[in-house]
C-alpha cells in the first residue's frame, strides 16, 4: 500500500511568501538526503498552496515529516494560514504513474 498525502490551503497574504520560502526549504533537504520511493511537490497560486506526497512503497509519511525542515515548515503553518491545513491522507494501490 502506498500513501497518498494531499494539503490544500490558503496563506495570510502577508505571509504567503514566508509559507513559499519555509517550503521550499523542504525540497533542498530532500535533494540531499534523496528518500527512496517518495515523490513530493508543491503547487502555489497567489496565496493558494498545494502539497502532494507520494510515498510509493509504504503507507507511512515519516520520510517528509520527520526531515527537520519540514519541522520547522510545519510549526506554525496554522498562524500563516487563513483556516488550518486540512490533509487528506489515502492508503492506495498504485496502478500506473508517469514521471512520478
């Protein structure tokens, strides 16, 4: 079973850029501690954010958020956000993928 994280939500205005940059710091970790079997990324529209983690082999997140960068983007995500994240996280079956 693989797990299937999906984060959607809106930044303070006033904050969105500081969510961006918290976030992207996530990525530079990943590039070096290189996770097998995850995929992530992050889609942004004005104050709008959206995150998607794959894990492809277990049902477990651990990979992402236990990296001290997502940590420290996590940590108060709550106060630069309109309304809590809400996560939808799902337990699936990988049928097919492309570039993922």
């Amino acid at each position: 079973m693989q797990r299937v994280t999906l984060v959607r939500y809106t930044a303070k205005p006033d904050r969105a850029d500081e969510n961006e940059a918290l976030s992207l710091a996530v990525f530079n970790e990943l590039k070096i501690t290189r996770p097998d079997h995850v995929a992530y990324a992050l889609f942004r529209d004005g104050v709008d954010f959206v995150h998607l983690f794959v894990n492809t082999r277990d049902d477990d997140s651990s990979a992402l958020t236990e990296l001290p960068t997502f940590k420290a983007y996590a940590k108060d995500v709550a106060a630069r956000s309109e309304a809590p994240p809400e996560p939808m996280r799902l337990t699936l079956n990988l049928l097919a993928s492309y570039g993922l």
